[in-house]
C-alpha cells in the first residue's frame, strides 16, 4: 500500500513540467504582448492616408539618398529628390511635409559630403521645396489633397457652363449663347441663368462687377442663387428678389447688373426688365432694322426700389431679341455708343448668315482690335 503522506512520483513530474513550462511562457507571453502593442501604435500612427503616405516617401527619401552614393550615377542621382518633394507637396499637409523636407535634407548633407551633390543642384531642391511648402498650404486651405482641388474647379466650370446653355426651344423657336471669359480664363464675371417650361421661356444675363478670379468666385456663386430663383418667383419679381437676396449680405463687394427677359412662346409677347444693364436689342423682321429696348433700372445690390421700367413687345416671325453684356460694347477711348452702334451694325449680318452660326462670329468681331480686357457674353432668341 502506498504511503499516503509521500507525493506520487509521476506527479511530482508533472507538476515540474508544468512549472517549467509556465516559466518558458512567460517570457513568450511577454514578447507577443509587446509586439500586439507595438503593432497597434503602428496602426494608431499610420491611421491616415497622410500618415502613409508620409513614411512611403520618407523610405523613398532614404532609398535615394543612399543608393545615389553607392550605386551607379546611370541609376541613381541626387537629383531625383525633387520627386518626393514634388510628391509631398501635391499628397501632404503641411505639417507632415516639413518633417519630410528634414529627411530631404539629411539625405542632401550625405549626399554633399560624399561629393554626390553639388550647389546647384541643392539650390533647385531648395527652390522646389519652397513651392511645394506654398502648394502644400494653399491646399490645406481648401481642405483637399492632391488633384482633387483642381477636379473640383473643373466640376465648377463645367456646371456654369452647362448652366449658361440656353435649353431646348419648341418648334419654330431657336436661342443661342456665347459666353467669353477674358483673357482666356475659364471663369468670368459673367454668366446666364435660363428656365423653360415649355410655354414660357425665362433667360437673366448677368455681370458682376470686376474681372478675374474675384469676379469669376462671385459670379460662381451668385450663378446658383439666381439660378434657383429664376422660375420659383413671379416674372415680375425675379430681378427684385435678386436685389433682396445680394442685400441680405453682409459684404459688400461691387454692383451687379442683370438683364431679364419673359417670354410667352405662344403669342411671342415678352417682357424685358433691366437692373443697370445695357439694353436688349430687338430685330424687326418687317423693317430690317434693329432697336433697343428702353427698359431700366438700378443696378443689383445697392439700393432696396430698384425702380423698375420694363418692356413689353411681340416677337414675329423674323424677329429676333439680343441680350448682351458691356464687354462687346465698351472699348478704350470710346464712349458706350460707339459700341453699341458697332454692335448693331455687326448684328446686321446675322440676318443673312443665320442668328446661330453667327452669334460666335458676332463675339470675335466686336473682340478684334479691342483685346480680350473684359468678359463677353451674347444671347439670341428668334422666331422662325
């Protein structure tokens, strides 16, 4: 019989065997907590996209700074530094892009020691990281990384442009619009804003005061406020509403002028309203001749009774109304009716070469010998 009071030995073995093994753990345990915790700050830290890029081109950073001294100058140059600078500034904030122009840096100094690089080429990188810096903050400004700033603006353009495209008239009606932003640009202070239900047709021609980027901005955004009023109000209180909604800003940034015309496409009667704006100009089929409206009023923003004196008339068949914009008819060292005189004489031979092939070519001759100083913006409207 076995003594009661003496431990088994197959016991004492395993109890042993399970000490050791617990002391073997215990070391394993404490390296795989510690690799859990270093794994999760590295997640912590590269948890953006700004992050990750960041240590990308940092390890670029050292790649070339390191194999452009011991690798062949065929492979590798100093020079290729200006890539993550150029990179940095397109895909970094700020920030993050300072500590990446230190790395650039370091990597230079080894490179100048080892007689790799020379004055010049730090001077470019330097240049270049001094550009990068300004485009890195401009972007931080706008909140938006990379391309999708200038996506933006395109998206931006491309609306006003659609926007300024007057829409599909009934049979025996035809329009065209011709917007030209000076200098080339893609934006200007002029824009139009058009409604049609299929029985009346709304078109506002607007300018806003100024030239540029300021001017193009404005006009951006005034676009779409008189965009959504232009058929949500009576006809008659579309160029009042705008004149209440630029005075319900606090800025006050220039005047605005705009044009509206109503016009009912069964009868051909309309209605022109002016707020400081050149006046439309009506083609007489019967006579030949052109005319302009004597609607008017007081520019947009500056006082609260625009006192309004619109027009009423009939469109022909024939007939034919021009919106326009001061940019065709004013020119330096020239009052405002020498330009309109000119406009209307040039006008004249849109009845013989048809009112939309000619309404682009109207444009360029009023540009010629004047420059591209100004916004121009033309509208058509004519019955068959």
């Amino acid at each position: 019989m076995a003594d009661l009071g003496v431990p088994d030995r197959r016991e004492c073995g395993y109890s042993a065997a399970i000490m050791v093994a617990a002391g073997l753990s215990r070391p394993l345990i404490a390296v795989r907590t510690a690799l859990r915790r270093a794994t999760g700050w590295v997640r912590r830290q590269l948890i953006t996209g700004n992050r990750r890029v960041a240590l990308g081109l940092t390890v670029v950073t050292a790649a070339i700074s390191v194999a452009a001294v011991h690798v062949s100058e065929s492979w590798f140059s100093p020079g290729l530094l200006i890539l993550p600078v150029l990179a940095g500034g397109l895909l970094l904030w700020p920030r993050a892009l300072r500590i990446l122009f230190v790395l650039i840096a370091a990597g230079l100094v080894y490179d100048v020691i080892e007689d790799k690089a020379g004055p010049g080429l730090v001077a470019t990188i330097v240049v270049t990281a001094v550009l990068a810096d300004r485009l890195a903050r401009t972007r931080e400004k706008l909140g938006m990384l990379g391309l999708r700033g200038e996506t933006m603006l395109i998206d931006l353009r491309d609306r006003i442009r659609a926007q300024g495209t007057l829409p599909e008239l009934p049979e025996g009606w035809g329009s065209v619009s011709v917007l030209r932003p000076a200098g080339g640009s893609s934006f200007g202070g002029d824009f139009l804003v058009s409604s049609c239900d299929g029985k009346t047709l709304e078109v506002a021609l607007v300018d806003v005061a100024g030239k540029g980027v300021d001017a193009g901005t404005r006009a951006l955004l005034l676009s779409g406020a008189f965009g959504g009023l232009l058929g949500s109000v009576p006809q008659d209180e579309f160029l009042a509403a705008c004149n209440a909604y630029l005075h319900r800003g606090t800025a006050r940034e220039g005047f605005v002028t705009a044009i509206h015309l109503a016009l009912d496409l069964t009868t051909g009667d309309y209605v022109v309203s002016s707020a400081g704006h050149p006046p439309a100009a009506h083609f007489d089929a019967g006579s030949g001749t052109w005319r302009l409206t004597a609607a008017r009023g007081i520019v947009l923003g500056v006082v609260g009774d625009l006192r309004l004196v619109p027009e009423r008339g009939t469109l022909r068949p024939g007939d034919a109304l021009m919106l326009y914009t001061d940019g065709l008819v004013e020119s330096p060292g020239h009052d405002i009716d020498y330009g309109t005189d000119r406009l209307l004489g040039e006008a004249d031979r849109l009845v013989t070469t048809g009112f939309r092939a000619g309404a682009a070519d109207l444009v360029r001759a009023m540009a010629a010998g004047v420059g591209s100083g100004d916004d121009r913006a033309l509208a058509l409207i004519w019955r068959g």
